[in-house]
C-alpha cells in the first residue's frame, strides 16, 4: 500500500509547476554596466569585488528592493549592485536548478536531472560483464549485482532513493573491445534525496569498461575473451530475471527519443562499442533470455558450453574440420591397419622359421665359502693336533662382517677423495 502512495506521489509532483526567482544583477564596472546573474546579492558583491576591484569580500548591505551596497574586507564602500527580480516556472516534471555555486556566476533553468523528493527517477546500472551474448549464460567475469541492501538509499551519483521495482535487464549481442557482453537493469526509483557525494559508478555512462582478467582475442570476426587450463575464468550467475537482447547506456533514461522505448532496441542507441555508452544497434539483435538459471558454474547452465553435435545447436566457435575423415571412412582405415598388421606379423613368422626357439645361454653365480674342514695334526709334537673346525661358522661370520666394514670404507674414502672433503 505504502508503494502505491509512494507512486500517486511522485506523479503528482511530475505534473506540478515550479518555479524560483532568477536574480538579474546588474552592477558598475571601469567600461560601463554589465548583467551577471548570481544566487544571492551577497555572492554578486563578492564577485563584483574580486573581478572589477581586486579586494576582499568583506559584507553586503541590503538598502533596498533592488539595490545592495558592497563594502571590501576593511570597510570601504566599493559600489552598489542594482538587482532585477523575475520569475522562472517550469513545468512538465522540469524543475528551476541554479547553474552556479559561490560567486560563480550562473543562470537559473528548468531541468528534468533535479532530485525532487517524491518523484520517480529510471536509470540503467550495469550489473556485470559475461564472455558470450547468451542471455542465460552463467559466465560473468565481473559482477556488480545489486544486493538487497543497496535498495534503500541508493545514490546513483545524481539522486538518492529507494529501489521500487527492477523494469528489465538487457545483455549486449556485441562484445566491447575486450571482448566482453556487457549485463545491465533498468531500476525504478522513488527520489527521497539529492546526491551529496559521489555515487554508484555502475550507473554511470563514463564510468570505463571492464578489463578482460584473461587474455583478448579473435574467433570468427569477434573479440573474445579467454582463460587457460591453469588459470581459467571466474564464472558466476548473471540475474535470476528475464533478459531482452540490448545494450542501453548507463544512467538516467532518456524521456524522449533514441533510447527511451521500453524494449531491447528502444532502449538501444544506434551509436556505441557494447561499452557502458550503451549500443550500437546490433547489441540488440538476438534472442532473449527465460532468466531460469541455477548455481553458477552448474554443468548445463550454459547452452553455449555443450554445441556442435546434432541435435544441440552449432558451436559460436566452430573448428576446421578441412581433411578430417568421416565416421565411416575412419573405421574402414581402423579394419585395414588392422590386416595390415597381420600380414606382417605372418611374413615375420615364416622368415624366422625354426629359428624362433633359439635362446640365449642361462647366468648362475656358484661361489660359496668353503665347508670341508679338517684337523692340524703335529708329527713333531707327537701326534699333536688341533682341531678348529668346531669353530668355522663363526669365522666365517667374523670374516664376512669385516669385508663389510671393509667395503663401507672404502665407498667412504672414494667419496672424500672424489668431492675433496
């Protein structure tokens, strides 16, 4: 309910008239009288002073209806600025703006970009830049979608307000030169305030176009973005809303003429780069989009990521097939490599012959310790013998642990000597 008073509102105040006083301020200088118009007679002193007298501002004394003395910074009486009141009525939405601020000079006049409290405002903000013009593709390298707490007190750089409705989102059929498809929304918004500071840059037709993260190229006539294996492309979900193939620009929609319709090729200009700008007309030549989309990055989400085999449409980059043989052409030459082969491999077998049976001669390695062992017997000491056979196993132990350490030593010392530690 709340909303619809909202709107009753801002059509109201659309309808109205406004209308402000113009100052027409007429004052002295060295050549004659000359007709500036300011806010204020306190700023038309202080402009007067500066440009014709050289001092400081010092105050402004109002003497009567149309006239104001000027005095500098030490009190001196410099002129008087004679000043002529009118009026200025806008209608049509327009309301009175001043052109100037401070001692500026300017002139009042009706515009229709004043933020008046009330009044309905529709501006296109872009919301992200995908790879292909696939109104469903899940594949925005940028994204700058509208969060739920950007719907209250937006500030689109011009005006402050809360977001009413989203009216349309458009993808660009055309990449811009970093062969990005620009993703835009047209908003309602109901003006509560006037932009103090600056504001959203997506909204803004001078803001630059977003850079590809990858590396640019050309497939088939068209500017195109990539990854690579190692370094692939962040992919993320465009709107869950329906898409109309355009491209408008950024910004306040225009309330008449090119690019104030309310379909993709109306809000299109004929001139652009598929850039922020908005346009050119061929961004929107296309289909448009069910806006059904899942996670992103969800296998067949993209209708432009699975193409090329019947009955799934054609690929947007088609590959050189020129010398590329047929299905069955490829199995006939499978089944003749195939004979191929045999016959070889029967030629091979009849030249060998007997002679395939032949085989090398075997290894062996026969060495071993000694295992006959008999007793020292000593005639000279009377039949003396001595028997060590009872102790043989373990001299073959002891022996094989010291050619062991013998053979560690030795890689050891050819080691040092080699490295020269």
């Amino acid at each position: 309910m709340l909303r619809y008073i909202i709107g009753l509102f801002a059509a109201l105040a659309a309808s109205a008239s406004f209308a402000a006083t113009q100052h027409e301020v007429w004052y002295p200088n060295q050549t004659g009288w000359s007709t500036v118009f300011h806010k204020t007679a306190a700023e038309s002193c202080q402009y007067y002073l500066a440009n014709y007298w050289g001092v400081p501002y010092g105050s402004t004394t109002i003497s009567g209806p149309d006239t104001a003395q000027c005095f500098q910074s030490g009190g001196t009486a410099r002129g008087t600025v004679f000043r002529t009141f009118q009026t200025l009525s806008c209608t049509g939405g327009q309301v009175p703006k001043f052109s100037g601020s401070g001692a500026a000079a300017g002139n009042w006049q009706c515009v229709s970009t004043q933020c008046v409290v009330g009044q309905g405002r529709t501006f296109n903000r872009t919301e992200g830049w995908g790879r292909s013009s696939n109104p469903d593709a899940n594949d925005l390298v940028h994204d700058y979608l509208m969060q739920p707490s950007d719907l209250y007190d937006y500030n689109d750089g011009v005006c402050v307000g809360n977001i009413a409705t989203v009216q349309s989102c458009y993808r660009s059929q055309e990449p811009s030169s970093q062969g990005l498809y620009r993703l835009s929304c047209d908003y309602s918004m109901v003006i509560t305030g006037e932009s103090s500071t600056s504001g959203d840059t997506a909204a803004s037709p001078l803001t630059p176009n977003a850079s590809c993260p990858g590396f640019v190229g050309e497939v088939n006539g068209k500017t195109v973005c990539v990854g690579t294996a190692a370094s692939p492309l962040p992919s993320v979900a465009a709107p869950d809303k329906p898409t109309l193939a355009g491209n408008p620009s950024a910004g306040l929609k225009p309330s008449s003429g090119e690019g104030s319709g309310s379909t993709g090729a109306g809000r299109t200009p004929t001139a652009g780069s598929g850039g922020n700008a908005g346009g050119p007309a061929s961004a929107s030549v296309g289909r448009g989009g069910t806006g059904a989309r899942g996670e992103p990055g969800a296998p067949g989400e993209d209708a432009s990521a699975v193409c090329g085999a019947p009955p799934l449409p054609a690929c947007a980059v088609k590959v050189d097939e020129t010398g590329t043989p047929a299905a069955a052409d490829a199995d006939s030459r499978f089944a003749q490599a195939n004979t191929d082969l045999g016959k070889v491999q029967t030629d091979a077998n009849d030249a060998f012959g007997d002679h395939r049976d032949i085989s090398l001669p075997g290894w062996s390695w026969t060495f071993s310790f000694p295992t006959g062992c008999t007793a020292l017997v000593l005639p000279a000491f009377g039949d003396l013998e001595i028997d060590v056979c009872q102790f043989q196993p373990v001299i073959h132990d002891l022996m094989s642990l010291l050619w062991v350490i013998a053979g560690i030593w030795g890689l050891i010392d050819l080691f040092m000597r080699t490295t020269g530690v």
